[in-house]
C-alpha cells in the first residue's frame, strides 16, 4: 500500500481541518480529491510529503510512518514521490533539458550519457521530444505543465501527488494533461489528484473522495454536485491564502512557491 491513512487529523495552525480521514491508494490507482476552497485538499496532500505533519491518528506513505517522521528523513520519504503544482514551479533561468538535469543531478544521478537518456525519454512520454532547447517563458502553460509532469516522473516514482495540476489552463488543455496522468497511472505509478472539474472525473475514471465541513468521504464522481466543489468552505473560518504555502523537494532543495488550499 503507497499510502495508508487510518482516522487521520489533519490540522493547519492549530486548527483542525480535516478529522477522521482513511486512505488507501494502491499501485496504478487514479485518485481525485475534491471540495471547496479552504476545505483541506492541499492541506491533506502536504501531510503524504511531510510538509504538514500527521499528530492524530495512523498514517503510512511509501512505507514511511508519517505520524513519527523526523525532518531528517523528510528527503528519504520525498525521492520517492512525484510532486506537481499548480503553478508548475519550474527553473525560469534555465531550459527545459537543464530542468530536468538539475533534478537528476540533485537527486544523485552522475552519469552524463544516462542523465541525457533519461531527459529525452520523460520528454518524449509527455511529448515534449523538440522544446528540450526552450525556457519556461517560451512555452505555453500546458507545454510547461507537461514539463512538470516530466519532471515528477525523473525518477519513476510510484506515487505521484498533483495539486490542482489543470488550475491553470484552459478546458482543453486540462483534458490532456489529465489524460497524461491517467495513462501513466495505468503504466506505472499510482496518481492522487486534487481538481475542481467535475468533468474530468466522468472522462478519467478514478477513486473520488471529498473534504467537506472537515469531513473526507469517498463519493461516486457522477453523483457529485458543482455546488459541493465551488466557492469557499465556510467551516474554514481561518483560512488566508496569503500564509499558503507549497515547496517541491528534490531531495535536500526546497523551491518555495504561493499557492491556495485550493
């Protein structure tokens, strides 16, 4: 089991926002993780890479105890996931292959030929095989979602976590790069997603839970309403974006980045 979460508090600041939540997401599982702004989405997705810790309840991801976790095994648990963002967070004094090689390089790859092997190859599986020259600016925001999916995928990771991956791109756009994600959760590793498109769960069949009044459920995706995922989680009375923050760790470099508990 990647990621095994039995009665699980979630809490930002001292203030619950999620209790009670049981998880498990298995090998080749798509998983989406829906509701409102300020419900816990991104707030639960942080505590399967440490950045929010895990204080009540049993919690495991890839066979890491998150509940006993200490900092100093935070890089351990990290190589091993993918982790994709909202807003991409990729190195915009650099190109795309050099993106990818700083991964590779931090994260103890040594040989040149292999290193270059391995960038054409995730290139080439999100079909990006002729931008490895182009810099983040030049690229539109579904070429550059694509790199970060790229990027998440360097290591072959069995647990990939995106957090709200389409938020930023057109209908289209998002289909695709949710479609990328499917396939690769099919192939190799498993994918928990945290969207607002309800489209997206009827064409991309997954796992669906909801975080709702600090309450996390599993739903049937056709059954859920837009009014459930739009708008603000009122039980959220403290939530300010402004203090929201997301990092991708490639293993001991950090790469701070605003984003909502969206």
């Amino acid at each position: 089991m990647l990621i095994d979460y039995k009665n699980v508090e979630v809490c930002q600041e001292a203030q619950i926002v999620l209790n009670d939540v049981t998880l498990q997401v298995d090998k080749g599982e798509f998983v989406y993780i829906i509701g409102k702004v300020g419900s816990g989405k991104s707030s639960l997705l942080k505590t399967f890479y440490g950045e929010v810790p895990v204080k009540k309840g049993e919690g495991t991801v890839m066979g890491f105890d998150v509940t006993r976790l200490k900092s100093k095994r935070l890089p351990q648990l990290r190589r091993k996931l993918g982790i994709i963002f909202q807003d991409f967070q990729l190195l915009t004094d650099r190109n795309v292959s050099d993106n990818l090689r700083f991964v590779l390089n931090a994260t103890g790859w040594k040989n040149k030929l292999e290193i270059d092997n391995r960038i054409k190859e995730v290139l080439d599986l999100v079909g990006m095989t002729t931008k490895g020259y182009k810099l983040p600016s030049e690229l539109s925001g579904g070429e550059q979602q694509r790199i970060a999916i790229a990027r998440a995928i360097l290591n072959n990771p069995e647990l990939i976590l995106a957090d709200e991956p389409t938020g930023n791109l057109d209908l289209e756009t998002g289909r695709a790069i949710t479609r990328l994600l499917h396939d690769i959760s099919k192939s190799s590793s498993a994918v928990v997603m945290i969207t607002h498109n309800l489209q997206l769960l009827n064409e991309f069949p997954g796992k669906v839970f909801i975080c709702e009044n600090h309450t996390f459920k599993e739903r049937t995706g056709k059954d859920v309403k837009e009014s459930e995922v739009k708008g603000h989680d009122v039980s959220d009375t403290n939530y300010n974006p402004s203090t929201e923050s997301g990092k991708l760790f490639n293993d001991n470099i950090v790469i701070e980045t605003n984003s909502h508990d969206a």
